[in-house]
C-alpha cells in the first residue's frame, strides 16, 4: 500500500507546474538583459554623436 501512495505522489509532483511561470520570466529577463548589456557599446557611440550634434547646433545658434 505504501508503494502505491508513493507512486501516487510522484505522479502528482510531475503534474505540479505553479511554479513553472516564474522560471520562464526569470529567464525571460535574463535575455533581455544580457541583450541590452550586449547592445549598449554599439548604441553608445550613435547616442554620444547625437548629442555632440545637438549640443553644436544650439551652441551655434544660441551666440
């Protein structure tokens, strides 16, 4: 009878999955960031030459 009832709550266990969303966010989040982080090199010199252009052009025409 033992072995049956141990059988049983086994089975119930694989069918568990509440905690399953949490773990597909997490490493949803995970690539996010570790895309943004891999992003960011590239994305710093476009945002610094923006910048650099606007604050020229306000410069040039402020004087």
């Amino acid at each position: 009878m033992n072995w049956l009832r141990n059988r049983v709550l086994k089975l119930q266990v694989w069918k568990d999955t509440k905690g399953q969303d949490l773990v597909e966010y997490a490493l949803a989040a995970g690539m996010v960031a570790v895309a943004a982080v891999a992003a960011m090199p590239a994305l710093s010199g476009t945002v610094s030459n923006v910048f650099t252009k606007i604050g020229n052009i306000i410069n040039a025409n402020v004087h």
